[in-house]
C-alpha cells in the first residue's frame, strides 16, 4: 500500500491518513494492465439483478471495520464501502441489498449467482485474479505497524524486526510478513522493512487486536483506517510512524460476464469524475483517498 514518514494524527481517518499524494504515481502504470480479464461466457449479471428488482452486494464480512464497513445498532450496513456500493447501484437504477457471506467465500469466487459484486476493501492480487475480476480501482488504502500505547521498543518498522507480529491469515498483510507481496504483477513495488519476524496468523480481525492487547504479540500489520478506529474506541494501541506499503482497493465481480465488467468500471470511473467518491471518501477518512486514483 513505497515508504513514507507522515506524522499521524489518531481518530477516525482525520489528518495523518496519506497526507502525500505522491505515492500514487507508483501505481499510475500498474493501474492501467488489463483488469478486465474474463471468461468468454457473459452471465448477464444485470438481467439476474433487474428481475429480482435489486443488485447484492458483499460486503467486509467482520462485524466491525469501519470506517469502511461495519453494522449499526438497528443491523443495518454502514461505511464507506457501503456508501460506495449504494452509489453504484443508484447510478445503476437498482437498489442495493447486502450480504456478508465471509472473506473465504467471496475470495473463492464461483459465486453461483448469490451476488452480484463485492466492495469488501479487497486488493487484486495475482492469486486473487485466478477466481476474480477487478474491474475498478476505488480508493488507495495504507498498511500500518500498530503496537501497545505503552510500547516504547518499536519506534519505527525497522524496530518490529525478529518480534512476534501478529496478523489476519490470507490478508496482503500476512504476504508482506511473509515477504511474497505481489500487487499488479510487479513484486518490486514493495519495501520490506521488517526482517525475521515470528508471525502469528489468526482467523479474524477482532482476534489480532486481543492478541496485541493481551500482549500475546508484540504488534501487528493492519489497515491504517482500522488502526485509528480502533484508537478512537478506546483501544490502548498506537500507530508506529511511517507505512508499511500502499495498495489498491477494487470493486471485485466474479468470472464470466464481461458486459457487467465494463458496467462498473464506467459507473466507477464516473463516480470518480463527478466528485461523488471524494466526498465519500473525506467523509469516512478526513481525506481524499478514492478520487485521485486515475
């Protein structure tokens, strides 16, 4: 998600956030390889969607990842993705129902049809490209080192180095801990800035976060959002200056209509143009970080 040394300011995404633009021009060209790959076959998405009078979306399948997604009191879907997702279908003329069928599921594709596409912050990837299409890029997201409130060791990334770090399993996290991240089939956009570290990998997020709190790890690899989320309900956590990395975030449909491919990407591309997802964006992040991607 090219390293940079920001001050972070903590609370819900304002300021700190990717306050440089600049490390969007590393991906310019890797934005521009062919993501709308597909099968031969058209499923016709858009004919499922318009008879049953409504589009599904998945979405982040944990309980709680805002800003980018999570479930209000009344049970109802909130945060940006959600937001993004509504703003597709609007444009779209179809209302928008969500589900959350778990991150294993939505990253197998061969949805059969349960849904129709996913805003779930999920990273093409080249394994992920196997069972997906990306046919739209919606915002940059940030990888963050998050440690204890009291941890005074780890002062930058270089400090995590040979420390237990924990992590969500199959996540662009645990590749980066793993030193096998590749995004847009170019291994060399990436930094390693931790050497040697012991890695725990746990099932969900909600579990990472208890392991750093209960000091069962020494720190972990999230998304930057979630960390200052995180910190705004109370967490005893703080975010170690500098990223770890900048990654895309897309739109995710699965194999076989490239009809539907095109749709969103157009629909994304003029969400993007009318201003519609910067002002999501600065609503949910305190910032741009969906309009300036190209």
């Amino acid at each position: 998600m090219p390293n940079t040394e920001p001050m972070i300011a903590h609370g819900r995404g304002r300021g700190g956030y990717m306050r440089s633009k600049t490390f969007i021009w590393i991906f310019l060209g890797l934005l521009f390889s062919p993501l709308l790959v597909t099968a031969a076959t058209a499923d016709d998405v858009m004919q499922r969607a318009q008879a049953r009078g409504a589009l599904i979306v998945a979405a982040a399948p944990a309980p709680d990842q805002l800003p980018q997604a999570s479930k209000d009191e009344a049970g109802n879907f909130t945060g940006f993705d959600i937001d993004v997702a509504n703003a597709i279908g609007q444009r779209l003329g179809l209302p928008v129902r969500f589900v959350a069928p778990g991150w294993d599921k939505v990253l197998a594709g061969d949805w059969k049809g349960q849904w129709d596409f996913a805003v779930a912050s999920i990273t093409p990837t080249e394994t992920r490209e196997r069972a997906l299409v990306f046919p739209a890029v919606y915002r940059f997201d940030a990888a963050a080192l998050v440690v204890r409130q009291d941890d005074k060791a780890i002062e930058r990334p270089g400090d995590a180095s040979g420390k237990i770090i924990g992590v969500r399993q199959g996540t662009t996290f645990e590749n980066y801990l793993r030193r096998n991240l590749v995004i847009y089939g170019n291994p060399d956009v990436v930094t390693y800035l931790i050497a040697d570290p012991k890695i725990r990998t746990f099932a969900d997020r909600d579990q990472v976060v208890k392991a750093l709190i209960d000091k069962r790890v020494d720190a972990i690899v999230t998304s930057l959002g979630l960390a200052e989320n995180d910190i705004t309900n109370g967490a005893p956590l703080r975010i170690v200056r500098g990223f770890l990395f900048f990654e895309p975030v897309a739109v995710a449909i699965d194999k076989g209509d490239p009809a539907f491919a095109k749709t969103i990407n157009d629909t994304v591309r003029a969400l993007r143009a009318d201003g519609t997802l910067t002002k999501l964006s600065e609503k949910w992040f305190g910032l741009d970080v969906a309009g300036i991607v190209p």
